[in-house]
C-alpha cells in the first residue's frame, strides 16, 4: 500500500502549535483550579467573586475504583447488581460493528458515517 504524502501548507505546523498551547492552557487551568481552591478553604468560602464572573467551589466525594477491575466486577455478578450498573461499551462495539463482528439485527439499529481522526509524530531527520 502506497501512502501519498503532500506538503500541508502549514497547517500541520499551525495545528501542532495549537495542540500545545492547548495542552499549556490546560496546565495553567489546572494550576489556577489548584489554587481557587486554596484561596476557598483558607477563606472558608463557598463563593469567591472576580470582576466579571463569581465562583462556586463546591467540595464532593469522587469515588476511586481499583485499578484491576477483576474483583469489583466478579462481586457486583454475585451480588446480582450487574444489570443493573453495566452498560454498553461502544469503544468496543464500534469497531466489533465496523468489522462485521456483531449480529446484524443489532448492526441494523446503528449506522456508520465517514469521520476523520488526526494524528502527529515528529519527522525523523
């Protein structure tokens, strides 16, 4: 299989610099999260007000599972809770669609579209 290659214009370049101001934004984000947080508990606010917005911060419990999922999901199956705390995993059924791996009355209630997914890695010199 031959693969065309074509010069881009500079939008690969354009794009790949958006990527990482992207990714510096979401650091910076992350980092003023961190410390709107701080600010909160050392005021002991739920609110804090900026010039133009106000601020909500409201603390929650996240719940944190295994990494090995094995046993969770072995013991949700024998306490008869698997019903109802799965659900469909279409990062897997897509492709098993895609391939014909998947019966066809189920095949039948979806439909493919073409799409586009763009990937980069650096050019070796």
């Amino acid at each position: 299989m031959c693969i065309k290659m074509s010069n881009d214009n500079g939008l690969i370049d354009e794009y790949e610099k958006i990527e990482n101001q992207k990714k510096e934004i979401e650091q910076k984000e992350e980092e003023l999260k961190k410390k709107i947080i701080e600010l909160a508990k050392e005021k002991n606010a739920k609110v804090l007000f900026g010039t133009n917005k106000k601020c909500s911060i409201k603390e929650y419990e996240k719940v944190v599972y295994p990494e090995d999922k094995t046993y969770i999901s072995e013991l949700i199956k024998k306490k008869g809770l698997y019903d109802k705390f799965s659900s469909i995993n279409y990062l897997k059924l897509s492709p098993a669609i895609v391939r014909g791996e998947v019966d066809k009355e189920i095949v039948d209630l979806t439909k493919q579209e073409k799409a586009f997914r763009l990937s980069f890695r650096g050019i070796e010199k």
